[in-house]
C-alpha cells in the first residue's frame, strides 16, 4: 500500500430502480409511513470500473415506522411513535474489492403537545440508534471507513422562531433563565442575552421572516 488515495471520475455512470413510499392512516390512532428502494446503480464506461457496482450505493434500503396519537385522551396531545430503517450490502470502493455489512438501526420518539400561558408549546424526546447497533455507512476505501453514530438521545421544545411562524403572534422573552417555554442558546447565554422579542414579518397571505 502506498498510503495515496487518488480520486478520478468515472467514464459514464447509469443508475436503474424503482422506490415506493406508503403512508397512511391504519386506525384513528394509529399511522404508518414506509418506504423501500430499489437501486441498481453501475459504471457502464471506464477503462478498469465498467460493469462495478457503483461504491456506497446499495442495491435495497427500506424504512417501516408506526406513530401512535393518544388524542384527546391526556391533556396536551401525546404521541408515541418507532421504528427502522435498513441498509443493504454495498461495495466500499469503486474497484468492489469489499463490501460493507449491511445494517438495520432503530429509534423510537415521543412528542407532547401543549400549552403554556396559551402559547401552544412541543416537547420532543428522540432515541436514535436506540440498541446501539454498530454499523458502516459508507466508506472511502479499506482503510477509511466511516462508523455511524452510537445511541443518542435528545430532548427539545419548540424553538422561538417555530412558534412564532406557527402562531402568527410576537413572543416576548423578559428572562431567558426564567422563561418555561423555551429552551436559552447557549450562546445567547454565553454572551449574556437577558430578554428577547421576536415578531413575525408578513408578506401577504403568510409570514416572510422573523
């Protein structure tokens, strides 16, 4: 090995498939959306790649998640949803001398809808990676091969800027610290950002900015 990775372009490159995405309502709580491909993807003119599967593309990926809706059952608006999506075998480099594993990764979330002083406000908990499965999702050759990421978790609210767009209304922050609605940037808090006022910008029939 001489420790060089070149790079070039392929003479000519065809890619053939097909991807059907469903989504859809099961029952009055429950939904779905699922989607799976079909890509067969080659070099069909190179001087030493032709006839190679092209690198990093899988020839099957499919995704399958159900979202449950408690509704009017709680008193905000819960809804619970999980799933995965799936990654087929897949050449590592552009010569195919390997390829990479394929790899399912699952995760699951949950989002509250509900109110604060009347301003609607949602919270949402994701776990992506939720078995912390180990996987490769793509690769430049042998010796440089990307992980893809562990577990992790996340909660959030709905940011200043998407409840103002959702609502059409000014949001007064008189204490970021002690506001319940919104989460503070840390960089507005690095650099010492007590309050804050935002207001929409309209442009006929809907908002232009903020």
């Amino acid at each position: 090995a001489t420790g060089i990775t070149e790079y070039r372009t392929a003479g000519k490159v065809r890619s053939r498939g097909a991807e059907v995405d469903v989504t859809g309502r099961l029952t009055d709580n429950w939904s779905m959306i699922g989607s799976y491909g079909y890509t067969d993807a080659r070099v069909t003119d190179d001087p030493t790649l032709a006839g190679m599967a092209l690198q990093n593309v899988a020839l099957n990926t499919a995704s399958l998640y159900l979202v449950y809706d408690f509704g009017t059952a709680l008193p905000g608006r819960l809804r619970l949803g999980a799933g995965a999506h799936y990654v087929g075998s897949r050449p590592g480099d552009a010569a195919n001398t390997f390829l990479l594993p394929a790899y399912t990764v699952a995760d699951v979330f949950a989002t509250y809808e509900t109110k604060y002083q009347n301003l609607p406000v949602i919270y949402q908990l994701n776990v992506k990676n939720l078995f912390d499965t180990v996987y490769y999702p793509s690769a430049v050759n042998n010796l440089n091969v990307a992980m893809g990421d562990a577990r992790r978790v996340s909660l959030s609210d709905s940011p200043i800027s998407e409840q103002i767009l959702r609502t059409g209304e000014p949001v007064i922050i008189e204490d970021l610290t002690a506001d319940g609605r919104f989460a503070a940037s840390p960089t507005w808090l690095a650099l010492g950002v007590v309050s804050s006022v935002g207001v929409p910008i309209e442009c006929h029939d809907r908002p232009f900015g903020i």
